[in-house]
C-alpha cells in the first residue's frame, strides 16, 4: 500500500539521518585524535616493539620503504582511535534508530544501553590490546627466531586495527542477543537448546579471527566469545523475567 511504503520510504530517511551523523562523529573526533597522533601510534605500537625488544633490545621500532606511509599510518591509527572515541556517540545513533519499535517504559534506557555497549566495545579492543596482541607476537618471533624480523608498520597496523576493532565488534555480541530478546527473536531456552551450534560458530569466528593457528590464541579468542554468550543468556533471561512480571501485573490490575 502507499501508507505502507512511505512509512518503509520515511524509515530508510531516519536510518540514512543516524548514518550521517555516526559519520560525521567520527570526522569530527578524528581530528581531535590526529592532534595526538604520534601518542596514539606510541600507544598502540606497544605490543609489538616490547616482543622486539625481548628477542633484540636493539629491534625496536618498526619500518618503512616509502616517505607517505608514516604520514598514511598516522592517518589510519587516528582514525581507529576515532572509531572508539566516538562509539558512544555511534551507538546512541543506533538507539535513536530502534528505540521507536520500543515500548515507552524502555525508552528510558537509552544511557544504560549507550554505557553497556560502547563499554563493551571499548572492552573487545582493550582485551585485544592487552591479552591477545602480547602473547601473539612472543609466540611469532619465538617461532621464526632463526630469522631477523624487520616489521613493516603497515603490515603491523593492519593486523593491530583488525584486531582491535573485530574483538570490539565481537564483545557486542550480549547487546545483539539482548535487543534480539527484547523484540521476542530468541529466548533463554532457545540460546541454551543450540548452544552446541553457537560453539562451533564460536570456533570459526576464532580461527578466522586469529592471527595464527596455535591452540593458545584460538583459545584467547574463543574462551572471552563463549563466556559473553553465556553472559547473553543471563541478559535474556532477566528479559523474560521483566515481561513475566509485568505481564503478572497487568492481569493483577
């Protein structure tokens, strides 16, 4: 029908409004990053130069074969920290966008749901930062210690930034169940009934997501998934908690 489909047209204007304004967040704080560029790059070059610096005190610092790409990778580690920076202003777009297939009670969580996710984001890149990068490389130089490593910067930073952004995507995952729950798709009982595919669907997002096949990185990668999926189906099940007590209520009433 004509209603129906501008009401479909009014939706994708709403979604194409929240898309620019993520956007343009991140525009904004990117140059607020690029002023401290060369801290950031510091920062986030620490797993790997303190790996150099164990296998060779004097390997520590990484390399480059033409003039732009230390400008090109100053560029790209501003605009990873902007990402994060910005998350909270991203995700508060994304509550704008689903907050009108809520109830009027729910509404009122925006805070909460922007504090819970951008939390979590920012959590996957520390954890990838602080856990998984560290042991990655220790393990890699061990591994090629007949070899002198000389560490391109981009190849590091491409590894790093996917890293660092995918475990933050991933630590996402109790938000997706939880709004899933909310709009009645998937149910405690539903979570635990094919927890055995959620594994197996854990350990492929692991292999394809790590850096190298040893057990222990598989297992830094998919031991923190299985733990936030379980942690999903405690948030699904305070969900179904919240409705049956509101729905015992009603019927008091």
């Amino acid at each position: 029908s004509i209603g129906g489909q501008m009401s479909f047209l009014e939706h994708l204007d709403e979604l194409r409004q929240r898309l620019v304004f993520a956007v343009l967040s991140i525009i904004v704080v990117f140059f607020a990053c690029f002023y401290f560029h060369e801290h950031i790059y510091d920062f986030l070059a620490v797993p790997v130069t303190n790996a150099l610096r164990s296998f060779n005190p004097e390997y520590d610092r990484l390399v480059y074969t033409n003039p732009m790409e230390p400008f090109n990778i100053y560029l790209k580690v501003s605009f990873v920290a902007a990402i994060f920076a910005s998350s909270p202003l991203i995700l508060w777009q994304l509550w704008l966008f689903i907050s009108p297939g809520l109830y009027r009670h729910e509404k009122r969580y925006v805070l909460p749901f922007v504090t819970l996710t951008s939390g979590l984001f920012m959590s996957g890149g520390y954890f990838a930062y602080k856990v998984v990068l560290p042991p990655v490389f220790q393990f890699l130089f061990e591994f090629g210690g007949d070899f002198q490593p000389f560490i391109h910067i981009n190849e590091y930073f491409s590894l790093a930034s996917t890293l660092l952004v995918g475990m933050g995507l991933v630590f996402e995952l109790p938000v997706i169940i939880l709004i899933l729950s909310i709009f009645g798709i998937v149910t405690p009982k539903f979570l635990l009934k094919n927890i055995r595919y959620a594994i197996l669907i854990i350990a492929i997002l692991a292999a394809a997501l790590a850096p190298t096949p040893d057990w222990v990185t598989l297992m830094l990668f998919s031991l923190p998934m299985l733990g936030l999926y379980f942690l999903s189906i405690g948030l699904c099940y305070l969900v179904q908690l919240r409705r049956k007590k509101k729905s015992s209520q009603e019927d008091l009433k």
